[in-house]
C-alpha cells in the first residue's frame, strides 16, 4: 500500500488528534458502493508530536513510523500514538533483526505443533504448526516477537519457506513410520502468496517428501486475503484444485468482505481467540461467536475456535455448534515427539 503523512497545526489536547484519526479512519474505511461492485479500503496511522527538542525533521518522522507499525499490530482501532518507550522496542527490533540470517543460518529455528481437538468428544484430529526462534541469549521466542519485524525487513518469505520445508520432512517421517497423524495446519504469509514461483515451490516440495495435499491446511490471515490480487487469487485456486484446504485464521479481528469468502472457497474458519477470551465477560463476543458460526455452517465451512482455556468456553462453543478447538485447556503447542502421544493408535 502507499503511505503519506499529515501536519496538523492549531490543536490543543491529545484527544483532538485521537478524535482526528477516528474521523479520517472512519471516512476511510466507508464501504466504496461502484455500480459493479463494492470496494473497501483499510488504513492505519501512526501519531507522533513534534517537539523543541529534536534536532532533526527524520526524527518526527521516524517516530510516526515506529507509531505506525505498532497500529497495524492492533488494526481494529486503526491509529497508534508514538510512545517513548518505543524507543527501547526500536533498539531491541534493530538487534533481531540483524540476527535474523542466524535464525537459518545456524538452525536456530525449529517447529511447535498446537493440538486440535473435537469439540463434542474432544479426540483429537490434527495440529497448527508454530514456529519458534531458539535464540541463543533470549531463548525460546514465539512469532509474535520476531515475525513481524522478519516481515518489515523482507526476511518472512524466507523464514515461512524453510519452516515450510520442516514441517514437511516432519510428514515425511510420520508417513513413513504409518502413524495417524491428522491434519497439519500451516500458516502462509503474503510475501509466499506474492512470489510468482510459489505454486511451483510448493508442488516440487509435495513431490520430493510424498505429500498428500489433503494432509495439510494453509491458513491465510483475514488482512492476507484482503490484499490478494488476481494473480494469487489464481493460485489459491490451483491449490485447491490440487487437494489443498483452506483456512481463514483470526476471523473477525481483520478487513474481510461476503465477496472475498465467496471466491476463496476456504474449507475452515477460525474464530480469533480475543472473542473466545471474553466467552464469559462479554455478551457482545458471545453475539459474534454464535454469527461466525452460523455464517460458517450456511457456507459449508467447518468451525475451530483458538485460544480456548477452560471448560466454559468449551461448553458454549459446543452449544453453539462449533466443530474443533485449540487451546491450553486441552494442550499447549508441543514438539513433534510429545504431539505423537495425541495421535489414535492403530
């Protein structure tokens, strides 16, 4: 997308300019009605006061940027005020991110498996693959931690590809040992979506560890397929037709549209554990969970709901007709070895 900025003169609290960028958000994200069809726009802003202190123009600049990228961690409010402790984040970003050719380099990077579970008898029927970063002075890091800056320095294509590869070999093995080991769920960023080779890649990787394409599930972001293009909309589709399913991950918490589902075909929809978070506290996420669902049943998807920790959760997401669950209340994300005691036995 393009980015531009905006000096505003003349305000006098911080609330006017909260005020402000809810306002131009709001007009932002106003559906586009064109006489063949429906166009809608997304936009985060980052907001940085420029003060006596700083000796450079860049230096405003650079904390709007850093605002910035903080607000498209939380989309749903749009707009992010530059705070300075960001300054401290910027410091520690700036040294993973000159690590991050170590994290392949030296095998630094290994794969997590989150069980999933029915929800009416809670057997268990595949797991979502996580990578994780064994970081030789900070330890165990989840992706949260460095993803998003591999993505911000062109290093998430790489990074995604050689899990990719792992979780594969990982297969591989299984197959080969004739364990049952259900459905394998992947996460596929836009960088692998965009690249023009990536059809390909992904066929010459079914071929070299004897995939069956109906043993894995690519999930794809909300905001992913929101940005997909024509050309990779064509892709998603050679997939398909190649047996891959389809998962859209953290439904309801990014820019999706009825037309979007209806093109993509995917196979499952995954409630976005925020709202499963707030099962007991919020009438409002419990309204949204029972309309994911029955928008999902009415389009032949099936359900899994993420973040799920106790049984109360559970028994409402059972009520409500939702098909499979991740969570801790059933497992944490485990290595290959510990996933193995879910698998059913022959």
């Amino acid at each position: 997308g393009d980015e531009f900025g905006l000096l505003i003169r003349n305000f006098n609290t911080l609330d006017d300019l909260e005020q402000l960028a809810r306002r131009l958000i709001d007009r932002i994200r106003a559906p586009i009605i064109l006489p063949n069809a429906t166009v809608n726009l997304s936009a985060c802003m980052g907001i940085a006061i420029l003060d006596c202190y700083m000796p450079h123009i860049d230096d405003i600049f650079n904390r709007a940027d850093m605002a910035l990228y903080k607000a498209k961690e939380h989309r749903q409010q749009g707009y992010c005020l530059f705070q300075k402790e960001m300054l401290d984040e910027l410091e520690d970003e700036l040294l993973l991110a000159r690590e991050l050719p170590e994290l392949l380099e030296n095998n630094q990077l290994y794969v997590e498996y989150q069980p999933q579970f029915a929800v009416n008898d809670s057997r268990y029927i595949g797991a979502e693959a996580l990578v994780r970063w064994n970081h030789p002075s900070k330890g165990r890091l989840l992706p949260v931690s460095f993803l998003p800056i591999a993505e911000k320095r062109g290093f998430l294509r790489n990074i995604s590809n050689h899990s990719l590869k792992k979780i594969c070999e990982q297969i591989h093995e299984w197959k080969g040992q004739h364990i049952q080991f259900g459905k394998i769920s992947v996460n596929i960023c836009a960088a692998q979506l965009n690249d023009s080779n990536f059809f390909d890649e992904i066929t010459l990787l079914f071929e070299e560890y004897e995939i069956d394409p109906n043993d894995l599930v690519f999930e794809l972001t909300e905001n992913t397929l929101f940005s997909t293009n024509a050309q990779t909309k064509q892709k998603l589709s050679k997939l398909i037709q190649l047996g891959v399913r389809f998962a859209i991950d953290d439904f309801g918490v990014g820019f999706s549209s009825m037309q979007l589902l209806k093109d993509l075909h995917s196979d499952i929809m995954k409630i976005d554990k925020s709202f499963i978070a707030e099962i007991e506290s919020s009438e409002k996420s419990r309204t949204i969970i029972k309309s994911i669902i029955d928008l999902s049943k009415n389009l032949k998807m099936d359900v899994v709901a993420e973040g799920v920790e106790n049984r109360n959760q559970l028994s409402f997401l059972k009520a409500c007709g939702c098909d499979s669950f991740q969570g801790f209340y059933q497992s944490k994300s485990v290595d290959a070895k510990t996933l193995e005691q879910h698998f059913p036995r022959a």
